[in-house]
C-alpha cells in the first residue's frame, strides 16, 4: 500500500500515514494490494485520492467490488472527508437510491444531458421518467440536503444562523458548498 501510495512521487510519509489514518487503512500501510478486500481497496484509493487536501474529488463507482454494509461505511467515510477537506465530490453511481438521497445535484446522462438540478427536480423531470418509468420516482427516497446547519456527534442538528453554532462549528462546511453528481443512465 505504502508503495502505491509513493507512486504520485508527490506525497510524503507524513501525508501518507494521514491520508490512511483518515480512510481507516493505516493498519494497511505494509500489506501488497493484491490481497486487499474489495472495501479496503477502495478505501486506499480514497486515500490516494486525499493525498494533498484536493479542493475537488471525482469519484467513479467508489463503491465498486463492496458489500451492502461496507457501502454504507464508505459513503459515510466520504462524506466525512468532503466535511473534513471542505472539497467539492463528484460522485459517478448508477445507484439511484445514493444519487438522490446523498447528493444536493444530480446530472443524468443517457448520451447527452438529459435533466439536471435537484434530486427532487430530476425525479419529476419528464425526461427522467421516460428513462426509468412514472414508477421509478416514487421509490427513491429523495433528501434535499441543505448546507445551512451543522450535524453534531449526538445526531441533532444545529442551524449555522444560530449565533451558537456558529461560533461552535468545527466542520469548516460553507454554507452553498454542494456536491455534485453523475448517474449514467
């Protein structure tokens, strides 16, 4: 892993061992990539990924070869990391059921943009359902994920307005910062 991670020439030991800290790899630093698990591997390509505090991540399929559960680790390990580095994600998922609850825009592509915006927006577009059927949007579970509040460790929720929480906020998260995403159709 140690020698993947040296192949950008770019990072150094120090970045390395947060990068892996960060992914809850650094237990890996030592083992050979090939005999890595499906959700430890992509968890290394994350940290890769993270190596210099990017402003901006595209991630394809970073769920790809992972169990349901380790799934949900890992998009919850992400967005953890977009609220650590305050960067931008474009996630690429044919997971419609991430893609609408997870994300605060959505492109869908099926050769050419064929709708875009919100979650909810996209799923009553008309070119939307002519893709997946009048059935398919009511079956997502669709979250208009706002940035105007912060989420605590106890899971409330307190509104950055708030002159409290505001002097408590400790995510760096600016208000309007948005992640962006791609579903191929």
């Amino acid at each position: 892993v140690n020698r993947f991670l040296r192949l950008t020439n770019r990072a150094s030991s120090r970045q390395m061992e947060e990068a892996l800290a960060l992914t809850g790899t650094d237990h890996l630093a030592k083992a050979q990539m090939s005999k890595l698990s499906g959700g430890e591997f992509q968890r290394v390509l994350l940290a890769r990924a993270i190596l210099r505090t990017p402003e901006f991540l595209v991630l394809d399929e970073p769920v790809q070869g992972v169990d349901f559960n380790g799934e949900i680790a890992l998009y919850k390990l992400i967005e953890d990391i977009r609220t650590r580095l305050n960067c931008g994600v474009l996630l690429i998922s044919h997971d419609l059921h991430v893609v609408m609850s997870k994300t605060d825009r959505v492109i869908c592509l099926n050769g050419h943009i064929c709708c875009s915006g919100t979650p909810a927006t996209v799923a009553s577009s008309d070119e939307f359902k002519s893709l997946f059927g009048d059935q398919a949007a009511p079956g997502l579970a669709l979250y208009e994920h706002r940035h105007d509040h912060e989420h605590l460790p106890d899971g409330g929720v307190v509104q950055i307005g708030d002159e409290d929480a505001a002097a408590d906020s400790s995510s760096g998260n600016k208000p309007g910062t948005t992640t962006g995403t791609r579903v191929d159709a």
